[in-house]
C-alpha cells in the first residue's frame, strides 16, 4: 500500500495535533467548540526568532482561551440565583429534612458529618477509594523497584536527611513542642467529628502532618521500626475493610427496608450517632498513614531502608 | 424485594473489597481473587439481567435508609444490566488473554497492585453504568480517571508510558473538571442530585423558560467534558499514545471498556437527566454526530498511516467511538439503539484485536513495528486467527459481530431526516473502505511468506489460558453476530424504561 | 415433510464439512488419499445438488434472524435451478482437471479446502431466498475465494488479491446499502417475482430509490467486471492458479449476474426500473465494458490477462440482455450464461495446460503449440469459436436472441448501436483468440519440426476439456438446453412486459 | 446578561479563577505549574459550590442545644460535597506529583513539549 | 458586599494570575500555600467550619509538604544546592 502523499499526513497531523511542538484542541468551554486558528508560521529568519514568535503566538491563544472560558462562565453566573438569597432552588424540601431529620435519623449534631456519612453515605464510600487508589498508583510509580537482575530495591539518591545545619536544635525544639499537640488535636477532631466541625479526613491530616513533621525533627527510623510498609498496607487494609463491611450492612437493610439495629445513642455524647463515629475513626487512620506514605514515597522511595 | 435485586449492590460492594484485599496479597494470590471476582460478578449481573428482562422493568435500588431526594440510589434495568454482564466478561477475558504479558511488563512487587487497579476500575465502571446520582457519578468518574491512568502507566521502565500517562490525565482532568462544573450550576438551579427529581425541575425550568442560558451552557459542558473524556476525535490526541504504549491487556480494557462507561454516563445524563426535549432544543448532537463523522474518517485516515499496529488499533477504536456518537448525534430511539449495540460490538472485538496483537509482539521480538511483523500470523497461527476474525469483524462482515452496527445505524440514520442521512450513509460507507483499506493489508502482511529473516522460525508456544481466552473471544463474537437480535431486543426494553 | 425442507442446506453443507476435513484431518493430509476424496466431495456435491434440484422446487427454509427483521433464508426458486446445476458441474469440471494440474502447484491442502468451500458459498449465493442471505453468502463467496487467488502468494499475487477484495467489499457494500431501503419502502426483503416495493410508500420517492438501485446493480456488477469496479480482474485472473482462473471467470462472475437478476427481476420489479434513466445509464455502460473489454484484450499479450479482458466483455454481454428487460433478450443472456461458462472454462484449462505443460505465458510465444498438443489446441479452438459466435458452436445463437431483443427493444439509440456493438466486438474477440490457433496450428515455414515433442497431457485434463468442449457446442442439439432456457426466463419474466 | 452579576461576587470570582487554573492546567508547557494551575481548577469550583449553599444571616449546620429549626442554619450538601471534593483533588494532586517526579528522573527536564520530543526519539523498548 | 470579603476574593484572583506569569517554580508553590491558607479563611466566611479545618490541614499542609518534597526530589531547593531551573 503506497503511503498517501506527504501533505496529508501533515494536514491531518496538524489537526491531531501530533506536531512537535503540540498545541493540542483545547476543549472549548461552550457547545459549539470553534476551531483554534492555526499558530501563524513567520518566515522563520532563525530558529532563535521563530522559537519566541511560536512562544507569542502560544501565549496569545492561551489567553484567548481563558477569556473565553471565563467571560461564558460570567454569563452563566449572571443568570444565576442571587447570592445568599432565601428562596433559591436549592433550598428546598432535601434542605429541610436534612437538618429537621438529621437528629432522629443519623443523631449526628454536626449536620455536614450526619450528610456526608448517612444520607449520601455511597459518595464518601468512593471517595475514600479514590484516596486508596491514589496511594496504589503513587506506589506503583514510586516505591524502589526491585532490579531486576540483581533483586536489589535501587533505592534513590537517598543524602543523610538527618544531616541538618548543626543550629537544628531551634526546629527540634519546636518540633517536639508541637507534634504531641497536633496527634492530641488531631484525634481530638476525629472522635468529635460528629458533635463539632472535622471529621475523619481533616483529624487524619492533621495526625499525618504532625508525623511527617516529627520524621524530619527526629528522624524516621525509630518510628519507622514500627512503621513499616507491611504495617501501614494492613492497616489501610483494615479500616478500607471496616467501613465497606459496615457500610455494606446500612445499605443493605436500608434497601430492604429492614430494621438496621444501630443504637444512635443520646445526641451530644461522643458514644452518638450510630455508625459515623466508628467510619470516622477508620477514615481518619487511613488518611493520617497515607499521608505518612505519600511523604515517605515521595522523599525516599518507601519506608525505612525503602522496602 | 427478592434477593436477586440486591446482585447488582453485591457486585459493586464485592469489588470494593477485593480491591482493598488485592494490595495485600502475593501476586498469584491476587490473580485468582480478581479473576474469581470478576467471573463471580458476571454470573450476579447474569441473574440480575434474566430478573430485568423478564419483569421489563427498571427498579431503584436505595444505597442508605432514605428514599429518592435524600439519599443516594442506584437504578438497574435491562440496559443496564446487560452492560453489567458485559463488562466484567470481556474483562476476564482481556485479562486472560494479556496474562504473560503482564507478569512480564509489571515489575514483580507490583503486580498484585495491577489487580487492585483492574478491581477499582471495574467498580468505577459498574457504578457509572448503575447511578442514579450525579455527584456519586462525579466521585465515580475520578477513580475511573485514575484507575485507567494506573494502567497505563504500569509498564517496566517504559518512558513512553509515563508520558502517554501524563497526557492522558491532563486532559482527563480537564473533562472531569468541565464536567464538574455542570454538575454545580445543575445544583444551583436545580437544588437537586438525584436523577429523577432533577429532571421534573428542568422539566419546569424549560417549559418556564427561566435559567435558559445556564441549562444550555450545562449541556454544553456535559457534552464537552465527557466527550473529551471518551476521545471523541478532536479531543483524542490522547488516546494513540496512550492505548499503545500500554501492556496489550490494559490497552485492551481502556479502549474496549473504559471509553465505552463515559458514553453510557453521558447517554444517562441526555436521557434521565435533562430530558431528550432539552437536549435536542440546544441542538448539541448536531454537533455531536459532526464530531462522530469526523471521527469516523480521520480516524481511519490515520490508522492508515500508522506503520506501528497498536497505535493502529488505536486509531481504529477512535473511528469507532465515532460510530457511536454518530449514534447518540442522530438524535432518534433508533440511533440510540444502534450506538448501544456499537458499543457491545466494540467491547468484544478490540480487546481480541490488542490480545492478539500482543501475541506476535512476543513471537516477532517484542516489536510492533509492521516490518517486523512479517509472518507473525504463521508463526503464532491462534492470534493470526484472532485478529483476522477480529479484522473482518471490524470491517462488518456478515456473521460477525460488526455487521449489526451497520446494519442499525444505516437503518436508523434512514429514518432521520436530510442532510443527517446522507452523511451519516456516506460515512458509513467511506470508513468501511478505510477500514478494510488498512485492516486487510495488516491482516495480509501478517500472513505474508517472507518473514523478517532475524525473527522466521520462532514458534509460538501459547500458554492455555491464552488459548482459552482467544477461542471465547472468537465464540463471543460469532454470538453477538448470530444472535444480535437477542441483544437489539434487550437493549430495546432497556432503552424505553430508561429515562 | 418437516425434515427434507433442511435438506435445502445439504448443497451448501456437504462441500463446507469436506471442505474443512480436508484442511484439517490428519487423514486426508497424505496426497494420495487426498485426490480420491476431493473428488468423491465434488462429485458429491453436483448430485446432491441436481437431487434437490429436483426433489425440493419451490420450498424455502428459514433459518435464523440476525437482527430483528432480517432473517436467513434459502429457497429453490428457477434462478437457482439455471445456475446452481451450472456451477456445481463447471466446479466438478475443474476439479477433475485439477488433479493433475495441482502436481505443478505447492500446499494442496488449503487449495482443495478453499476450493469446496468456495463452493459452498457459490451454491449458497443462489439458494438464498432474500436480499440479506444474498449479502452474506456474496461477502463469503469473496472471502472463501481470496485464498485461491492468491495461492502462489507471490508479491503480485498478494497485491492482486487485496485489490480484488477491496474491489468487492466496496461492491457489496454498495449492495449493503440496498437492504435498508428495500426495508422502509418495501412489503418484505424476500424475493418476491416481480418486486417488493411497495406503490404508496414509494409515492415520492422514485429518484431516491432508482440511485439505490444504480448504486446496488454497480455495486454487484464488482463482481462480474461491470464498467466502473472492473479493474480487479485483468489483476486477479492471472495468478491464480488454472482452475481456480477458471472457476473465478466462468462461475463465481455468475453469482454477480445472480444478484443483478435478483436485485431487477425479484427486489424493484422490472416495470419500476423500465423506461428509466437508470436503464439507458446501465445498458451504455454494459456496451461500453462490452467494446472496451474486447478492445483491451485485443492489445494484450500475456495469454491469461487476455483471457481476463476477454471475460470482462463477454459477461457484459449477459448484463446488456438483462438489463434490456425483455423476454428475447433474457433468453439470449441465459443462453450466453451457459455459453460463457462452458466455453470460458474449457479455455482457461487449455491456457493451465499450455502453461502447466510448457510454461510459456506469451501468446507470442505459442508458434507452432498445435504440434506439440493437438487435442488441447482443437478444444481451445472450438472453445474460442463459441465465444466468437461462430454457427456450429453455441455463440452463434445467444448472440441471435441478444441483438433480436435489443432490436425489438423500442430505446432510441440503443436498440440499433447495440447490435452494432456486439458485432464489432465478436471481430474483436475472434482477432484475439483465432490468431493463437492460426500460429498454433501452421507455423509458418522456418518451424523446425526436428525439436518437437508429443507434449499431450494424460486423461485427467483431457477429459474435462472434452466434455465441456462437446457441451459449448449445445447449438447442434439445442433442444434440452432450449427448453431449460425457456421455462426459466418464462419464470423470471412471464407475463409481466410482454 | 443576567441582573444577579454584581451580587453573586462569590461565584464570579470562583468562575474568574476556573478560568485561569484551567488555562494553565490546559496550556501551561511546565508540569509543576499544571499541577498547580489543577488545584487553583479545583478548589475554585468548589468555591462555586460552597457559595451555592449560603444563605445570609444563618450559621453554619452545627446545631446548637438541639434547635432544629431549618431557617436557623444554612445548607449543608454543598458542604458535604466540598468535602469529597477536597480529598479528590488532594489524591489527584498527589498522583500529579508522583508522574512529575518519575518524568524529571527519566527526561531531566520539566518542560512537557521537551519530554514529547524526547519521549519520541526514544527507541521503542 | 463588605470590604474584607471583597479584599479576600481580590487576593484570590491575584494569586492565581501571578501564578500564570511566573517562571519560578519556588514562588509558584509558596503563592498557592498563600492561595490555600486564604481559601480556608473564605470557608469561615462561607459558615462551613468543616470545609476551613479540611481546606487548612489538607490543602496548606499535605500539599504544600508534597510540593516540598518533590522541588527537593527535583533538586530546585535545598539538598544537593539543586540548579536554579
């Protein structure tokens, strides 16, 4: 089969835009994407000049793009309901039971925490495995691959993180002052996530983040002793299992209009509201070894000597 | 409420949890989880569909204790059903059929977090396929999102994967945040989530003529972010790179399945969502079909090109995502219905194309360059079958599955009106010459006598698993050309009760 | 009477099953128990076509749906007596001349295989009862038939059976599109004598159904060499091994002139494309092939090629009788049918022989090959003389039926420029075969006849040319054939124009 | 032009902030910047959507000594959904960073036109 | 329309078109920490205390730490004195 002749293939290349320098469709904002006219080829006087006329040229149909997405989305919103009204749609009947309801039906007194875990219970179980498969491919990408001859993990340029300036007493100092209150706060925010603002994801962060800080203060191999890649794989494990397990038992009777005989306990202690505290204590671990892990992988490749 | 209405929750729920348990398992072990599993989902989804078609009728399932405003829901009828069935299957399939090549491509720690992946992105596809909310089929979309970029990118050492990877989720990222967008202004006009209380509003909305421009705006960035994420041809740019430089059973399930659960959304949000009157007063399926046109020749014009054969495949999974939006563009029941069934077509035939695809890679060196590829058709006679029945099945040859896409969607694009007809007649026509213009000299190279003189002589020695997966693969797609009927009538039912 | 409805498929079922045991039996791969068994399959088939033939008139089967309102069905109807018993005997011809021709070739195993089961898909061409079963037995009549053209698979070879599969999976598709407009405006997509179309539906539609029906007739037209998708054969014929040549020219062109008559006679009607533009458009271009094929082979010196051109214009004269839609002529293109078939076969197995015996490709070359193979070079003469029209042989008389019809034929220019046409084109044909007997048979003086050496080739060959030369001269005995002719074409036509 | 332009500034600022973040994620040639200009997408549609469930005068959905009166407190879905949201990006940024990092040990440099050129040249292992 | 919501919001937009003009990639990351710690003190505006402790923890906190880590990884900042892209 003789190839079609040379100009076809790069008029279509240009419209896929494969060239070298790709300036791929943009995805137009309103329904009828126009076609973006074509960077306009200067006579290339010398590779230098042609370099900043296409950089010109690049920069100018980016802000035609911008303009466009923001000038349609500023109309759109000019249409829309006054901001802070009474009376908008979205305040309606589902508004209503949501907070009327929430206490009979959840028991949570934090309105957001009883929504997110009870009535739309089905998105935050997702959402808690995009976070899983987040972490999944974050490990695939960067955890020390075995060499494949030699079975060794090559483990990335790792320079001694412990080897701080000398004058680190001042950031270990503050450090030690500081991690034992974060962990406090953040559990604090976990358990209460259902009597106060937070819940699992921001208790989990706050932990997470007072542990990467005290990897950097006090260096992570006591910690991580404990911590290795096995523990924190089980441990995410565990909890993922929990709260599909737990919430596959309120779907499930909730479908079959059975009785689910969660006690919701007295509003206002921390024993309340049914099943949210237990999937807010599950959350909030994973979130807090993730973000260990996201640290860990990041810096170094893995946990302690990176297996 | 018998028990076998609950199938469809047990199979998302059982997929959650052997995605969780995948990642700690050895990877032998998490082989046989995920292949049990997905074969365990497609006898549920078996059931649940004889249930369906049988009562003919799509029922709610409650996902929580409160009923439609309030809580999340999942809706299953026969379309839904049927798709439920036909996902898991060709992705045991795939998996079979790619199964060396993965434990040769994915490094030897990481393989049971390949499974793990394959898990996530099936319950992201059934839940897509099953939602009745949209913001669950945001949250859905994601680990679709990522799931398919994990697969991508999981080749040993492979730079061009990262890059494809990297390509891909940019501009996946882009659809989903379009799409997002939507999903916000619907709920600021709207104040609802779920599927059916929203379309009574917009219902209201249309015939008060209030929030005009917001609505079309919304449909606009519905279609434009979904059909970015399905690689309708001016958004595809992507996709060659991607599917290609994937292991083959990866790029099998991305263009197979994981297109395909976009258009389903996007197919939902038209249907149950805005109501058919709304979309068709915006007229964005004209645009629609125009793209799926386009797509459809240069598509092909381009996997003529391609001297390489995935990137081929790719381009050739282009024209047919082109196909089915031709389908949905045409605006009637009828092209609906012919896109459903472009999409099971499609679903059985490429991923047998990638996996045989994969099989002279490995009896041919590793290379995908055609000029290696002399002969490799003889050398490995099972794949060189596969891909001709898959060839032949692409071009439309009676018997084989293709055949009814074309046979539908000339007769659906016959009963719209002018100029939609004609080109969608004279599409048809000039993408069946292409594509018989660049399968046909593939499949005759493949069988060619003079062998690259460094490769002749190599023999393949395929294990079973890939034999079996082949052979089902060519059942398959006898099937669904005998028996398209069955499916047409199936899909029929489901499409009525859909919205 | 359930059961013998299913023998309807023994014809297409017996040579698929032999078809696939000789490819994969372990048994049948030895050559010696391979010949026996190929012919028992041929011979097998040739019977139990003539029983059904006979037995089973006028039933039909229908055996499954592929989508909702398109079924497969097959049914024996006059067409498929005319053509089926033709076919199965030329396949049963060239398989006999095979045996001994096959030793010259390699890996006889796929050859018979496809052989049988592109017999299979020819017989299922002409059972098929409606517009779809048609579709799919066409699509794989041209598959199960590109293997044996490119049986050498030669760098040629493979090139000339991609272009001839390009060539009719465009044609058919082009039949392809027919089916949903026979869908809407027709009663049903079987072959209904005297068309299906609808009258209220088609009330304003006319132009639009006449182009599908244009695009429909050219479409299958690929297949038998018609005007525009012409250009595979002159490729395809040559490299393709002698019987297999043969079969290609003399019956698998027929299946085209099937469908054609299918899609005139039994889809639109006859009245529906009478008197049309669509008419006028296809008769000039039939006379157009008719002259250019002749012209073409005329200039052509490579012996097979010419054969090829040679086949492109005689099957246009059929088409010209079909597509003038009045008895006489429909008689006369039956009669040339048959007259092709037979003579062409016997040709293209004179030209195997010449070059399975001396492998000389070159009409130039062939000075003096009458010595060498008298018998061979008689039957090719007889042979050309029927294709000429010469009176003895059986030319002589479809031509007669063919110019009295398009004379009787009222069109303005076409009635008398026909005859004219189909005049010059026998001296065409008779200036490109008859100079090959004439250097065959005297060599003029400087021949050495000291070199030469019998070169005559055992009965295997001889007997098929025998039999297929004494059939093309059916003109000395006419009666059988006549009447054959005659009550298909009543059947076809009867009371309908006339 | 709609009337509520200049009340809903909540939302047009959000809108104004979509707009660049998706340029940048869009067009932007170095991967760092994309990765921000995607949380800048990000968090500013969930700015709109949060802007969305405000209703002036109230308080936010805790409930205080077990009033439940609806009118009391504002609407909590879009809170709940911001919250998904949040963690979405988080993860996709995340993975974002992960692919920047592998792509700058293997091409040493950030520039995406440069890796697709480079990632071209490369033999096809 | 008071004035401190307003200041909020122009900040907002500031910091993502300055982000847009710069080339160095240190400041790029340190304007969107500044974006975040912002965007919490909105969600306390908005009356959704929840969204201000996930915005503040998760968003300042793990991703600014993230981008640290792979500027570190990349060599922009500190470590082996990395090359100033």
């Amino acid at each position: 089969m003789k190839q079609p002749s040379r100009n076809v293939a790069r008029f279509v290349n240009w419209v896929e835009g494969e060239e070298v320098f790709p300036v791929p469709e943009e995805a137009e904002r309103n329904q009828k994407p126009r076609k973006k006219k074509a960077p306009v080829k200067a006579k290339p006087a010398s590779p230098e000049k042609e370099k900043r006329i296409f950089a010109l040229v690049y920069d100018g149909i980016s802000v035609v793009v911008c303009l466009t997405v923001i000038l349609t989305l500023l109309v759109t919103v000019s249409w829309l309901p006054r901001f802070g009204g009474q009376d908008n749609p979205a305040e309606n009947e589902v508004y209503i039971r949501y907070l009327e309801g929430e206490l009979e039906e959840a028991g949570a007194i934090n309105a957001v925490a009883g929504m997110i875990l009870d009535y739309r219970a089905f998105d935050t179980l997702g959402e808690s495995n995009v976070l899983f498969i987040a972490v999944c491919s974050v490990i695939i990408l960067l955890r020390a691959d075995r060499n494949r001859k030699t079975g060794a993990l090559n483990i990335p340029e790792l320079e001694n993180r412990r080897a701080l300036q000398p004058d680190d007493s001042i950031f270990r100092g503050s450090a030690a002052l500081l991690v034992p209150i974060g962990i406090l706060f953040g559990i604090y925010v976990i358990l209460n996530g259902h009597l106060s603002a937070g819940g699992g994801f921001s208790g989990g962060a706050i932990i997470g983040a007072s542990l990467i800080l005290y990897a950097n203060a006090c260096g992570p191999e006591k910690f991580e002793r404990a911590f290795t890649f096995r523990t924190y794989q089980w441990i995410s494990f565990f909890a993922l299992m929990t709260y599909t397990l737990l919430k596959t038992y309120s779907f499930y009777t909730g479908a079959n209009h059975l009785e689910s005989h969660i006690p919701l306990g007295t509003p206002g202690a921390i024993l309340s509201s049914g099943l949210i505290l237990p999937l807010n204590i599950c959350v909030g671990l994973v979130v807090a070894c993730t973000m260990y892990a996201f640290y860990s992988l990041f810096s170094k490749g893995g946990f302690g000597n990176g297996q | 409420m018998n028990l076998v209405q609950n199938f469809p929750f047990f199979c998302i729920m059982l997929y959650l949890a052997g995605g969780v348990t995948c990642c700690v398992l050895t990877p032998k072990a998490s082989r046989a989880v995920c292949i049990g599993l997905n074969l365990l989902v497609t006898a549920l989804m078996a059931a649940a569909l004889a249930f369906t078609v049988r009562s003919g009728e799509s029922y709610v399932y409650l996902m929580g204790h409160f009923p439609a405003p309030w809580g999340n829901e999942i809706r299953i009828g026969p379309l839904e059903t049927l798709m439920g069935t036909a996902f898991p299957l060709v992705m045991t399939l795939t998996l079979l059929g790619g199964m060396d090549h993965i434990f040769e491509d994915v490094e030897e720690d990481k393989i049971n977090l390949y499974f793990t992946v394959v898990n996530l992105l099936m319950v992201s596809m059934l839940a897509l396929v099953l939602t009745n909310d949209i913001f669950t089929g945001y949250v859905f979309v994601e680990i679709n999102t990522i799931a398919s970029c994990a697969l991508v990118m999981l080749k040993y050492k492979s730079g061009k994967a990262l890059v494809a990877t990297t390509r891909y989720l940019i501009m996946s990222l882009l659809g989903s945040g379009l799409f997002l967008i939507g999903i916000i202004i619907l709920y600021n006009i709207t104040g609802h989530l779920l599927m059916e209380p929203m379309r009574e509003k917009i219902h209201e909305l249309y015939l008060s003529g209030n929030y005009a421009f917001p609505l079309t705006v919304t449909v606009g960035l519905f279609a434009v972010g979904l059909s970015l994420k399905s690689a309708l041809w001016p958004f595809s740019a992507w996709l060659p790179d991607a599917h290609a430089s994937a292991t083959a059973a990866s790029s099998g399930i991305l263009s197979g399945l994981v297109i395909k659960s976009y258009m389903i959304l996007l197919l939902k949000i038209f249907y149950r969502v805005l109501g058919m009157e709304v979309v068709l007063s915006t007229g964005v399926l004209n645009v629609l079909f125009v793209f799926g046109i386009g797509a459809m020749l240069f598509g092909s014009l381009h996997a003529l090109q391609e001297r390489d054969i995935k990137r081929m495949l790719a381009y050739s999974s282009v024209a047919q995502a082109g196909y089915i939006f031709a389908g949905f563009g045409l605006g009637t029941a009828e092209g609906v219905l012919a896109g459903c069934i472009q999409i099971l077509v499609h679903a059985v035939t490429k991923p047998m194309l990638f996996s045989a695809a994969g099989g002279f890679m490995t009896v041919s060196g590793g290379s995908r360059q055609f000029s290696d590829l002399h002969g490799a058709g003889r050398r490995d006679i099972l794949s060189g079958i596969a891909f001709t029945v898959g060839a032949l099945s692409m071009i439309g040859i009676p018997l084989f599955a293709g055949f009814a896409t074309k046979l539908v969607l000339t007769r659906a694009s016959l009963a719209t009106a002018g100029w939609k007809c004609v080109a969608a007649l004279s599409a048809i026509v000039l993408s069946t010459v292409l594509n018989a213009l660049y399968y046909i000299p593939a499949v005759a190279l493949l069988f060619d006598k003079r062998e690259a003189v460094h490769i002749s002589g190599v023999k393949a020695q395929p294990s079973a698993v890939y034999v079996l997966s082949l052979t089902v693969f060519m059942a398959l797609n006898f099937f669904v050309g005998l028996r398209s009927s069955l499916l047409t009538c199936i899909l029929e039912a489901g499409l009525n009760v859909f919205s | 009477m359930m059961t013998n409805r299913f023998l309807i498929l023994v014809p297409i079922l017996f040579p698929l099953l032999c078809g696939l045991a000789v490819a994969f039996a372990p048994a049948l791969q030895a050559g010696s128990r391979r010949r026996p068994f190929v012919l028992f399959s041929l011979g097998g088939t040739f019977l139990s076509t003539i029983c059904v033939l006979l037995l089973l008139r006028g039933h039909s089967l229908h055996l499954c749906d592929l989508a909702p309102s398109i079924e497969l069905r097959f049914a024996v109807d006059e067409i498929t007596c005319f053509f089926a018993g033709l076919g199965s005997f030329m396949w049963l011809m060239s398989g006999i001349f095979s045996m001994e021709y096959m030793q010259h070739e390699t890996n006889h195993t796929r050859f018979y295989a496809f052989f049988l089961m592109g017999e299979a898909s020819m017989l299922g061409v002409t059972l098929s009862a409606n517009y779809p079963t048609l579709y799919l037995c066409f699509e794989w009549m041209t598959l199960l038939t590109l293997p044996l053209v490119f049986h050498i698979q030669s760098e040629e070879s493979i090139q000339a059976g991609i272009k001839y599969l390009l060539y009719s999976f465009a044609g058919a598709f082009a039949g392809l599109m027919g089916i949903p407009f026979l869908a809407k405006y027709g009663t049903t997509l079987n072959f209904v004598h005297g068309g299906v179309l609808d009258p209220l539906l088609t009330e304003g539609h006319e132009g639009l159904l006449l182009a599908v029906a244009f695009a429909a007739i050219l479409g299958f037209g690929a297949k038998t060499g018609l005007f525009p998708l012409h250009a595979w054969l002159p490729a395809a014929h040559p490299v393709a091994p002698a019987p297999a040549s043969a079969l290609l020219s003399g019956v698998v062109t027929k299946a085209g002139v099937i469908a054609i008559l299918r899609v005139i006679y039994y889809l639109f009607g006859a009245q529906f494309l009478a008197g049309t533009w669509v008419q006028t458009a296809l008769l000039t271009i039939s006379l157009l092939t008719v002259f250019m094929g002749s012209s073409m082979a005329f200039r052509e010196n490579i012996f097979k090629k010419r054969l090829a051109y040679s086949t492109v214009s005689q099957v246009s004269y059929i088409l010209f009788g079909i597509f003038l839609m009045n008895d006489t002529a429909l008689e006369g293109s039956l009669l040339h049918v048959l007259c092709h078939s037979l003579a062409k076969g016997g040709i293209f197995l004179c030209a195997g022989t010449i070059i399975y015996k001396t492998d000389k490709t070159d009409v130039r070359q062939l000075r003096g090959i009458g010595k060498e193979m008298p018998v061979v070079l008689w039957c090719f003469t007889l042979c050309s003389l029927a294709l000429v029209g010469i009176p003895p042989m059986s030319g002589f008389m479809s031509k007669w039926y063919l110019a009295l019809g398009s004379l009787e034929n009222g069109f303005p220019v076409i009635s008398w420029l026909g005859p004219v046409i189909l005049l010059i084109s026998a001296i065409l044909t008779a200036g490109y075969l008859l100079p090959i007997t004439i250097h065959g048979f005297f060599p003029g003086a400087d021949f050495d006849y000291s070199t030469l050496v019998k070169k005559d080739p055992t009965l295997w060959i001889l007997v098929p040319l025998l039999i297929l030369t004494t059939l093309a001269a059916f003109t000395l005995f006419p009666q059988p054939f006549m009447a054959l002719v005659e009550n298909t074409t009543e059947a076809i036509i009867g009371g309908m124009l006339s | 032009m709609g009337s509520n332009l200049f009340f809903n500034y909540f939302e047009a600022t959000a809108v104004i902030v979509f707009g660049i973040g998706f340029t940048i994620l869009f067009l932007d040639r170095n991967l760092i910047k994309k990765v921000i200009g995607f949380n800048f997408m990000d968090s500013a549609i969930f700015l709109f959507l949060a802007s969305n469930g405000y209703i002036s005068g109230r308080v936010s959905p805790i409930f205080e000594d077990g009033v439940t009166a609806a009118e009391h407190y504002i609407n909590p879905v879009p809170a709940g959904l911001v919250l998904t949201g949040i963690v979405v990006s988080v993860s996709v940024t995340a993975f974002l960073l992960a692919l920047v990092v592998r792509l700058y040990l293997r091409y040493h440099t950030l520039e995406m036109d440069e890796i697709v050129a480079l990632s071209r040249k490369e033999a096809d292992e | 329309m008071n004035f401190g919501v307003v200041f909020l919001l122009t900040f907002l937009i500031v910091c993502a078109a300055s982000v847009a003009m710069t080339k160095n990639l240190l400041a790029a990351v340190l304007i969107q920490m500044g974006y975040s710690t912002i965007m919490s003190v909105i969600w306390l505006v908005l009356e959704s205390p929840d969204l201000a402790i996930t915005e503040a923890a998760v968003g300042a906190g793990v991703t600014g730490i993230l981008f640290f880590v792979t500027l570190r990884r990349i060599g922009l900042i500190g470590g082996k004195g990395g090359r100033k892209k």
